[in-house]
C-alpha cells in the first residue's frame, strides 16, 4: 500500500500534468445546471425528454473496466452516479485525461443525459467530464473512516464527508434552533442582540474569559450569558418580549456535558411569572422534539421519558432530604460536608452554595423526568425573587436524563434586595469563589428606575445532546483543539 507521501506526490504529478495541457486545476466556477437531488427528484422527467443536465460533485468512488468507467459523484445533496464510455458519447480524449489526471476525492464537472441502467441504478451518461478541484490527499478509506477521536475532531470535514449520520445530526441542530427561534416569534417575541464584551459578567455563576479592548485601554470579559441583565434592561425600556440565541463562554473544565464555548438562548417575558414561563417552556419543548426529531420519546443516559407527559414540580429541599437525609434549611456546612464524603461525592469550593449544588448535583442523576426542579434556596438563585417562605426562590429548572437542561425564574426587580444579594456574591469572591456571580450595580441603578414583573429563562446546546444521547463535544461541528 502507497504511504501518503507517495499518494501525494503521485497526484502532483497529475496535477501538473492538467496544467501542461493548459487546463485550470481549480477552476472559479462551474457551469452546473441542477443539483444532484434535483436530478433523481426529476429524473422521470429528465431522462424521458433526454434534455443534458450539468453536475458537480465530488468523486466519492470510482471504477474502471477497459473502455467504461463508473464514479459516484456527491455534491452534499446526494450523491449520483455517472457512467463514461469512450467514445460514446465522450470523446476518447477527454476519456483517456480522465484515466491519467482524476481520482477518488477530486472536484469534477459532469455534463450528460440521464438513463436508467438495466440495474436500476439512475445514471448520467457522460459527454464531458471536466475537473473542478485537484485533491492532492487521500479520503478515509471508505469502510473505516477516520478512528481516531481526536484525529475526527481535527479533520471534521473528513469526519462529516465518511459519516452520512455526522451530517444529519448537523442539519438537525440547525433546525432545533430554527424550531425555537421561529415559536418564539410566533409567540410574539422580538430577537435581540447583546454585547458579547462585557465589563462585568452578570446572568451566571461562572469563571469568565479575560481579553482586553486595546481602543479603551480596558480590560473586558467574554460573557458568560445571552445578555441576561442587558435584556432585562430592555424590559425597564418597554420592550414587553425578547429574546437571544448567541455564543456564551466559560472559562472552566470539560465533561460531556459542559464546554468553555457554545451556543445558548435566553428570553425575557414582561408582565409574567415563572409559572407562565414553565408553561411556555414545556410547549417549547414538545415543538422541538416533534418537529425536530418526530417523536417526544428519548432514552439518554440510561433514562427513558416522554416530553408529552405531565411534568413533575420536584422540591429542590424536599427531594434532598428525601435522597440524602440532609435538610438544608438546618444543615451547616461541615453537616454537608460529612454528607458528600459518606456519598463519595467529590465537590470544590468549600461555602455553603457550592457544597448545596454538589449534593443536588448527586441527587439530581436518579430523575428520569420530563419535571421541574422548583424551590430553590435563595443562594443558589441570586437573580429570582423570593418566594413568601423568605427562603426559596421562584426559579425552576427542567429535568430530563438525570439533569437540568435549561433554567428560569420570576426575575428579581426589588433593588434593594438584588443589591443585598450582589453584596453577598461580592464576598464570596472575596472568599476565593472564582464562579461566583459579578455584581453588577449600574444593573442595581436600572432596578431603581423600576423593570415590570419578568419572568426569564435559558436553555442551551446541551438539551440538543441530551437529545440525540451524545457528549456535548460530539455535538459540536469544530470543537476547540489543542495545537500540534
């Protein structure tokens, strides 16, 4: 077998050879007249009327017998085969530059009628074949692919071509966010964008990205929401109705469920509560997986559910105690920490937020759903309003597959209470609490001007993996690599 040097090399010397006989390699267009799922959509009528067609793809294989040629041109709508037989109709001198200049992963241009060959196999009987793109590299070889995880991840496109599956999985989460951004509409809501360089990262507990604005000589953040408290504004501003689909970015670890860099979408609904918002939510819900997926049945994780089910309020205190023992309302911080090391739960940051979220996080693996977790304790919800307990917030959370895809709340708009709440998020900073929330006090001037009820809420690209039962990472068309 050819070493890849040796491949290469061969098809420079095919390529030269194009370019002595004064032919352009890579030539800036092509005079295609139809794609290819066009023509097997109209074949009928194409072949009956022996009309030529143009077609362009590339070669994804090829075979050779004496005077006749086989290839499977792809043009990513769908691949066709052409069938070229020298001297009728191609000339044999344009058959014969085919033999010593084209090869498996070339562009090519394919001119021709279309016939039905006697296996049934729609065809284009080539009169010309023209090149388009010299590949100077190998494709996968076909069987195999590539196998290698990281090397599928550096060469997607490859990885995409060899894996009809890979592309499909790509059109549908266009269309996930093609489903949620058109119900939002439909619901009346106005799609907004937000800044992306932040001063101060607000909307999320997380460790931000660090850049710095060399106009303003000022140090900025990335964000690490859709515009939570800029959209809330706009509620203060008279826009009733918005929302955002954008890029988010979190400078922490990976798992299958959390990269640095993804795409999220929130939205702000004025004059309405998170109960309306839960409702909204569930219908969001069921409309992407029936138009998206065709189904509102999903096994991921090990965890069966139906989004078409009734949804579950799960207490977020009730539901610990119920697994673990532990009620949070009189637990400290060592009776949690006790709890985790008993659990063999490994948990970072040593506050009582932190240590909470570690046990809800063991807790939460054992719910199948479809439900809502609701009741949060107030700490674990900077930005909801309390509930009449003086303890829980009016946050809620959808479960599915043991856990949270999505989050929203009755949004805080007593100022004096969100500033109380950012001064205990600035402490936690103080105290080494490097995912603790920024605050945000222009954010607190604005609540004193006055923002209406809201209710607001986000959801990511990770509902959209729990959905196809896939790490994050497989999800996403070029993740971050490390250089070689």
């Amino acid at each position: 077998m050819a070493s890849i040097d040796e491949i290469r090399s061969g098809r420079l010397e095919k390529l030269n050879f194009l370019r002595e006989k004064g032919i352009d390699p890579y030539p800036a267009k092509t005079d295609r007249s139809i794609s290819n799922k066009e023509a097997k959509d109209q074949f009928v009528e194409l072949s009956s009327s022996g009309k030529e067609v143009v077609l362009a793809g590339r070669i994804m294989s090829l075979r050779a017998q004496g005077k006749i040629i086989f290839l499977d041109l792809y043009d990513g709508t769908a691949k066709i085969q052409a069938f070229l037989k020298k001297g009728e109709p191609i000339s044999e001198e344009n058959f014969e530059l085919f033999e010593k200049a084209f090869d498996i992963g070339d562009f090519a241009e394919v001119s021709g009628t279309l016939f039905l060959t006697k296996q049934n196999e729609q065809t284009v009987l080539a009169r010309e074949v023209r090149m388009l793109s010299k590949s100077l590299l190998p494709l996968p070889e076909k069987w195999h692919g590539l196998q290698d995880v990281e090397e599928r991840f550096r060469k997607r496109y490859l990885d995409i071509l060899s894996n009809p599956e890979l592309k499909d999985l790509f059109e549908k989460k266009a269309k996930f966010w093609d489903v949620t951004r058109e119900f939002l509409k439909q619901e009346g809501f106005l799609e907004v964008e937000t800044p992306t360089l932040e001063i101060t990262t607000g909307g999320a507990e997380a460790r931000p990205f660090k850049t710095h604005h060399n106009d303003f000589d000022l140090g900025v953040l990335l964000r690490i929401s859709i515009g939570e408290l800029w959209q809330k504004r706009l509620m203060a501003a008279g826009f009733e109705k918005t929302f955002e689909i954008g890029r988010a970015y979190r400078n922490e670890g990976s798992s299958p469920e959390h990269l640095q860099e993804f795409t999220n979408m929130e939205f702000y609904w004025g004059y309405a509560d998170y109960k309306l918002g839960m409702d909204l939510v569930r219908r969001l819900y069921i409309k992407i997986a029936l138009e998206v997926f065709g189904t509102t049945k999903f096994t991921t994780r090990g965890h069966s559910f139906d989004l078409a089910d009734d949804w579950q309020e799960i207490d977020y205190t009730d539901e610990i105690r119920r697994q673990t023992g532990i009620d949070l309302t009189e637990a400290s911080e060592q009776d949690l920490k006790d709890k985790l090391d008993e659990l063999d739960v490994k948990y970072e940051g040593e506050n009582l937020e932190r240590l909470t979220d570690s046990l809800w996080k063991y807790c939460r693996k054992n719910i199948a759903g479809p439900a809502f977790l609701v009741n949060h304790p107030a700490l674990i919800g900077p930005l909801a309003k309390l509930n009449k307990d003086g303890r829980t917030v009016q946050m809620f959370q959808p479960l599915i597959a043991g856990s949270e895809v999505g989050r929203g709340y009755s949004e805080l708009n007593d100022p004096l209470d969100q500033k109380e709440r950012f001064d205990i998020q600035q402490k936690l900073i103080e105290r080494g609490d490097e995912e603790a929330m920024m605050p945000d006090y222009e954010f607190v001037e604005m609540l004193e001007h006055g923002m209406p009820p809201t209710c607001g809420f986000g959801f990511g690209e990770r509902l959209f993996a729990f959905l196809v039962d896939k790490p994050l990472r497989e999800t996403q068309l070029f993740p971050l690599m490390r250089p070689k």
